[in-house]
C-alpha cells in the first residue's frame, strides 16, 4: 500500500512563482519542454542539515496519456469495422472512438503550457508555431486529403476536385495555432506570484480563458442563429449522376440534415470537399441495422448519403475549448507543485465538467454530438480526459509504477511516427505492395487471416486480437527501441 502522504509532496509552498524555474524553449519535444520543477530533500556535510534542491523532471504522465490516445485510434479504427459499437456515435452519444480527438487537444494545451513555460523572443516563438502549423497541416492533407490511400488501396493521388481540406492533423494544427498564439501573445501579462485560492489560476490566466469564451460565442451564436436553406448534392454512378435535395429552411436545428454546422462547410470548402462517408448512415432513419453499418432503408431521407465533414470549420472552433481546458491542466501543473494540490485542481475540474455536459444531454438542452463538436461534447470528453489524466498521474508519477504504462509512454514519445505509419496505415501499405500474384496476397493478410481469425475461428475476436498484437503491441515496441536509440519523429 503506498504511503498516502505522497500526495502531500512539495505542497508547503506559496506563493509559487509564475516562471520559476523552468526551461528556455518553445518547442514541444521530448527531452525538455515537457518538464516541471519538483523540489526534494538533499544531505549535507556531517551535520546533515535538509536543503531544498530544485530540480526538473519529465512528467511521464504526458507521454503515457498522449500514447493511450494514439493506442484508442488504432483500436477503434481497426477494429470498428467487426466492433461498430465502438465506433463513432451515428449522432448523439459518445462512444469510444469519439474521445480520440478530444483527448488529443487537450494533451496539445497540456504540452503548450509546459512548451512556453517563458518565452525569450518572441518573433522566434511565433515563427516556430506558425511553421509547425503549417507542418501539420501538409501532414493532415497528404494523408487524409484523399492523396493516400493506404493500407487498401496500393494507388495514390486525388482528384483535386473532390479533395478533403479538413482532418484529425488539420483540426489540431488550427487549435495548436490559436491556442499557441495567445499563450506566446500574453508572456508580459501573466503574473508574477499565484495567489492563494482555488480560482487564482483560473484569473491569473484570464486571456487564455477570453479566448476560449470567443470560440464559445462564435460557435454557440452561428450554431442557433444561422439560417440553413435547401441544399442539394449529387452521387455519380458508373454512367449516370443522381442529383438529391435535403429540405430544411430552418435556424438552430440540431440534427444531421440542416445544422448550422454542415452549412458552414458547404459553402467554405464547398460539398464536393466534405467527407464522403459520415457515420450518420448508421443511424435508425437511413438503415434497419442500427448502430451497425447495413443496407438503406426504402424510405431512407435524402441526407442519409450526402456528405458531412466531421473535422469542419464551425467543429474545429468549437474544439479550441479542448485545448483551451488542456493548457489550464498544463499552467496547473507548472504553478502548483504538491501533488495534493495539482490533483485539487483538476478532479474538480473534470467532475464540474461532467456534471455540466450531463445536465446539458439529459435534459436536451444541447446533446453531447462528436459531429457538430457541441458544448456538452466538449465539456464531457474534456472532463474525461481530466480524470483519466489525474488517474495516470497518480499512478505513474505519484506512486511510481510506470511499467504497466511503458507501452503507452513508448507511443507518447513518437506519437506523430505511430500516427502516420501506424494509424494511417502508411507501413501496412508498403508492406502490402509486395504481394504474390493477386494484391489480396500479401504479409498482412497472411498474418490477420492465418495467425488470428482462422486460429481463433472467429472474425471478430481474430481481428481484435489482431489489432492488439500486431497493431498495438509491434508499434510499442518499435517506439521503446526507438526511444532506446534516442531517435524521434517531432514536427
């Protein structure tokens, strides 16, 4: 049993300096900026008198945490296809596969807190945010642009016409930016001291919490004032095109069909630029399957196969929020240096942000939807990801017990290498393109259909196991001996 005065460690100091030892960076990377002053006992000379020596760890927390993220995409893109309950929610609802990209944003505020601890110039900063923004977003749309077909398809390239401008690094890069830009903006203004009080954090970065209420204000007034008129869109078939109109004529709706949401979309990026198979086809109205992916019913509505980009603009304002609540974990982390007090702060968080988002979806006020990234949304998958981060705290970095979490710190430590080879399925796709006289016979097939489905006689379980060892397991232990070698994928 752990002694449970460890929670207790360091927190007799206060005020805490704003700054106080702490790293001079602005990058994000590995060995440096995600580290936090701790402070511990040092002997000395024969008199042993106690000194209190500063020193700066690496919270492992963060790696661990950002590598279950990663471990959760894997999981529910691979596997949701013979799992679809844990695939993303038709509309609303929360499953497991919609806390992937909440939980990437707020371990991205997480890692900015830490990154710009203090900030020596600027315009250098600035420089290194935009480039990384731009960084990701070539990223984002070389793999999910429709460029990259992998790890199905050998061909590649995409019709410029019909190519996707939005994705998971897209939506990242822009919360990145933003939320990145106003902590570099706001160096002069943050305060010296903390003072005492559960809120002090809360005004003491007050900018960083006027720009999320922003992204609140624009999302929640287009959200319910935009008019949504008809709209139409067309499907091409082999000889002939099908052309269908959506009836709406309506303000504040909520559903797949005329939110406000989809219409911002349609008339930025345009339809022919929106993702081309949103979940909602999965729901009750467009299939007798429900939850699960089947045939369309007869009298199925006319939106019910009309594109819908889950990564939009309106969604990726509305996820600034994340990142916003994710660098307040972060500022937490670096002012408050008891682990009582660290944990104080975000489990009240987290369950404030709960109760909030339930008392919101319970009395369908606003429904948690991952499609429209709604405020409840936001407010549930953030208060999740507080209290999983909490846990993993205690766990790793209080009490120690890292092992059982390597493999997901592993993952942590070149997230963006597992991201594109691994999630994306860039390696599976090189591997695939060796194949022996059909492109169906390749390694990976051999493997998930001889090794796993045909041992366990099951596709279900043979795929999930599939996904855990020779998905999950391999990356993890590439990502240690790569973390062994000291070599890692940063933008």
């Amino acid at each position: 049993m752990e002694d449970p005065k460890r929670l207790e460690e360091g927190s007799r100091h206060a005020p805490i300096r704003a700054g106080e030892k702490v790293e001079d960076t602005t990058e994000l990377s590995v060995d440096k900026s995600e580290r936090v002053t701790t402070e511990q006992n040092e002997p000395h000379g024969d008199e042993n008198p106690i000194l209190l020596k500063k020193t700066s760890k690496r919270v492992a927390t963060l790696d661990a945490f950002r590598g279950l993220t990663i471990v959760l995409m894997i999981l529910v893109d691979d596997a949701g296809g013979v799992y679809e309950r844990i695939d993303h929610s038709p509309w609303n609802g929360c499953t497991l596969a919609d806390f992937v990209m909440p939980f990437f944003l707020f371990i991205v505020g997480v890692a900015i807190a830490l990154a710009l601890k203090r900030v020596l110039n600027m315009k250098s900063a600035v420089r290194k945010i935009i480039i990384r923004t731009l960084k990701m977003l070539f990223w984002g749309i070389l793999l999910q642009g429709g460029y990259s077909h992998a790890p199905d398809d050998l061909d590649y390239g995409v019709d410029m016409k019909k190519i996707r401008w939005c994705g998971i690094l897209q939506r990242i890069a822009l919360v990145y930016m933003i939320v990145a830009l106003i902590e570099t903006f706001t160096t002069k203004l943050r305060p010296t001291t903390i003072e005492s009080g559960h809120f002090s954090i809360f005004t003491a970065y007050r900018w960083q919490w006027l720009g999320g209420f922003l992204a609140f204000l624009i999302y929640v007034i287009t959200t319910f004032t935009l008019y949504v008129p008809n709209w139409s869109y067309t499907i091409h078939h082999h000889h002939k095109s099908e052309t269908f109109t959506v009836e709406c004529g309506m303000r504040g709706h909520l559903g797949p069909a005329c939110n406000a949401v989809g219409y911002v979309d349609r008339q930025v990026w345009g339809i022919n630029h929106l993702y081309s198979q949103p979940v909602w086809i999965r729901l009750k109205a467009c299939t007798l399957s429900s939850p699960e992916s089947g045939p369309l019913r007869p009298d199925a509505p006319n939106w019910c196969r009309a594109p819908f980009e889950p990564e939009g603009l309106l969604s990726s304002i509305s996820a600034i929020l994340s990142g916003v609540i994710g660098i307040h974990y972060g500022h937490v982390l670096i002012h408050f240096k008891g682990h009582a007090e660290r944990l104080k702060q975000w489990v009240s968080m987290g369950v404030g942000l709960l109760i909030i988002a339930i008392l919101l979806h319970f009395t369908d006020a606003i429904p948690i939807n991952k499609q429209l990234y709604s405020i409840s949304y936001v407010c549930f998958t953030a208060g999740a990801a507080g209290i999983v981060f909490s846990a993993f705290y205690i766990l790793i970095d209080v009490w120690g017990k890292r092992t059982p979490f390597l493999l997901f710190e592993w993952i942590g430590m070149n997230a963006m290498l597992v991201f594109v080879l691994g999630a994306q399925g860039i390696l599976a796709g090189f591997v695939n393109g060796w194949y022996y006289d059909s492109a169906d016979n390749n390694l990976v097939n051999w493997i998930q259909d001889h090794v796993f489905i045909d041992v366990w006689n099951s596709e279900r379980v043979g795929s999930l196991l599939y996904v855990i060892f020779a998905e999950i397991t391999f990356w993890g232990v590439l990502s240690g001996i790569l973390h062994k070698l000291g070599i890692y994928w940063k933008l």
